[in-house]
C-alpha cells in the first residue's frame, strides 16, 4: 500500500503537531529539574532521594528506546504513534497525582520509556510522508526546535506554574498539551503508514556498517563538544564573567533563542550530505574553543564566545538524524526505526561522556580550561565529520 501523499498545508499542519508534541516531551522531562527542590519538599524527601527521578527517566529512555524499537518494528506507525501519546498521557497524569515518590518514579519510568520512541517515530513519519528531501531536512528541523522551545520556556514555565499554584500543575499542563496532540493525531495522521518489515536479525544488521558507527561516534562526539562546557554554563556566566543572578536568566534565555536559530540553520544544512558544510564548521569550532580560555577572562567577550559556539556547535543534530535515516531507507529498510533512534540515544552518551570529564577537568583547571575539554571532543567529532563527507560524496 503507497504512503498517501500529503498537500503542503497538511504537511504544515502535521509539522505544527509534531512541534507539539517535541515540546510536550521536552517540556515533561526539563520540568522536574527546575521542581526538584518543591518535590522533595512535598514529599518531606532529601533532594538526593529526589534526584533518582532525573536519572532513572534518563536510563530508562536509554534502555527501551531501542528494544522498544525493534519489538514495535512492524506495528503500523498510525496506531504506534497513538497508543504510545496515550501510555505518555497515562503516565503525565499520574505524575499529577502521584500520592508519593514511589509513585511519582513509577509514572516518570512510563513516561521514559516511551518518550524517546515518539520523537524517534516523528522523523520516521515525515520520511514517510515526504519525498523532498529539503522538505524532510527542514521538517525534522522543526522538531529539534520544538525541544529547544521546550528548553528555554520548560524550566522557567514549570516553576512559574509551581511558584504560584503547585508542581503538580505543571504536569496538569503537560497532560493537557499532550491530549491535543493526541487527538489532532488521530485526525490528521493518514491511516496508511507503512510498517516495518524483517525479523529482529534484518534489523540489529545494521550495526554491522562501519559507517554507520562513524555516524555514532560523530553524534558522541557532537554532543560532548557542546556540553563538555555548557555543563557548567550558570557557573562560567555567573561566576567566571561575574553577570549578576538577574542577568543570568535573560542570557539562558537569549542562548535558548541561539540554540532554536541555530536548529532552524541546520535543516537546511542537512540537505544533500550535510557533512561536506559541517566539516567547515566544525574547523571553525576548534578555533573557538582553543581561544575559549582567553575570552573567558573579559566579560563581554566571554559571553560574544558563549553566543558563538551556542550557535556553531549545536547545528549537526539534524545532518546526522537525516543521515541514519537516509542510510537505513537505503541499505537496511527494515531497521528504519531502530536508525531513528541512534541520534537521541548516543546524544545522551555524549553528554553523560563530557560531563564527567568536564568535571574533572573543572576540578584540576577552573572554569575557563572547560575549552580544552570540548576541544578534545571536537577535535574527534572534526576528523569523524571529514571521514563522513568523504565517504557519502563517494556513494
């Protein structure tokens, strides 16, 4: 059965919903973070009890997104992507209304352990639904913008809504956008998705292409670059460049605004091997970051750096979701789905990997040396990025 081809308003109206649905998953993972403090007092819990609500929706959305993948492989993608916004309601309610913390981790481990494959799930959808490869690049795009939206106003909507009436609210909020994301799918998502095909073998085969973990290791890479100092990005503002507490937020906020241009930058990037213009890019950020540790010693040109490489940085989400798709469409359809899901899992890799050496790097060099930390990163996700220009431009 062929794919039903949608009119350009229609595709505008689905991308408006997966936009959505982007920042309804975004938002129900950032909102804990800014909350943990009024939940473990909610609780009479210490925060560190509290912080297992944060690490166990990330293992958990590590873990099955994948399985999750490959089990759900030949399940029609209307009704996947419908059942799993209703497991994803089921547990933000109950988040709501969690009568301890037990509960409250039990409804976060629901929410976890199908959040990763919804977003993977949106960008298998607009391959399915789209044949422009520019209209795919820019769709996805969009989607990745949805969760920066979500983490500019997530945190800081989240505890509004705690601070003036209850934290629970916030996932009130949540549950509410995410039933008009349901309901406008069901209405507007064609009926006729295609569903996988293969056995679970025809799709773990997939591992077994070299340039597939070059792709991997480019996104473990990308991500460290980032976060190998943006980790610790309220200390460098506050305390290395000395902006006062209310300053702090309106330049988080003004990097959210650089992180949702720089999303929107590379949808267009990503069309047409999108790794032949990054490499460019990625040169450019070893500069940066090599002169990081001298512009941290001036205020204004420290925060200028932060607005730079909060923009150089963040553009190959996009050129790589677009490459494992393209890659799985063309060489392993029947792992289309797991491919989808490479780019969220090993991103989250990525951070967890540069954390733990920013704060080593912090603790034997200060603030200022967490260049050198993601220079190191960059270096590598540089070389990776290079080897994937080379090698698509050849196929």
């Amino acid at each position: 059965m062929m794919v039903e081809k949608l009119s350009k308003h229609r595709l505008h109206v689905l991308t408006a919903m997966f936009v959505l649905i982007a920042f309804m998953l975004g938002c129900n993972e950032f909102m804990v973070v800014g909350n943990l403090s009024l939940i473990a007092k909610s609780y009479h819990e210490s925060l560190s009890q509290i912080s297992w609500l944060v690490s166990a929706f990330a293992w958990t959305y590590a873990i099955v997104t994948p399985l999750l993948a490959i089990f759900t492989n030949k399940v029609h993608k209307y009704y996947l992507l419908i059942v799993l916004l209703i497991v994803f309601l089921t547990g933000t309610i109950l988040s709501s209304c969690a009568p301890n913390i037990g509960w409250l981790l039990f409804s976060r481990i629901i929410t976890a352990s199908v959040a990763g494959m919804i977003e993977s799930l949106l960008s298998v959808i607009v391959y399915q639904l789209s044949h422009n490869p520019k209209q795919r690049s820019m769709t996805i795009a969009w989607i990745y913008t949805g969760f920066s939206i979500a983490s500019v106003v997530g945190v800081p909507l989240g505890t509004f809504i705690a601070d003036h009436w209850r934290w629970q609210d916030a996932f009130i909020m949540c549950a509410v956008i995410t039933t008009i994301a349901t309901i406008v799918a069901f209405m507007i998502l064609p009926k006729n998705l295609q569903a996988g095909e293969g056995k679970y073998r025809d799709q773990v085969v997939i591992f077994q292409d070299k340039i597939i973990w070059y792709g991997i290791f480019f996104v473990i890479c990308g991500a460290a670059t980032l976060y190998g100092y943006y980790t610790y990005i309220r200390p460098l503002v506050h305390q290395q460049l000395h902006f006062g507490l209310n300053s702090l937020s309106f330049i988080l906020l003004l990097l959210g605004v650089v992180d949702i241009l720089a999303n929107q930058v590379a949808g267009r990037i990503a069309v047409d091997n999108g790794f032949k213009k990054l490499w460019y890019v990625y040169v450019l950020n070893i500069v940066l970051l090599a002169l990081f540790g001298v512009m941290m010693q001036h205020q204004w040109t420290g925060i200028v750096w932060l607005f730079i490489l909060g923009f150089t940085v963040a553009i190959f989400g996009s050129t790589a979701q677009v490459f494992f798709l393209n890659e799985a469409t063309e060489k392993y359809p029947s792992a289309i789905n797991l491919a989808s899901t490479f780019n969220a899992i090993f991103y989250n890799v990525g951070i967890a990997l540069s954390s733990m050496t920013a704060g080593q790097t912090l603790r034997f060099g200060g603030l200022s040396s967490l260049g050198w930390n993601s220079m190191a990163y960059c270096i590598g996700a540089t070389i990776l990025c290079f080897i994937l220009a080379k090698k698509l431009t050849k196929d």
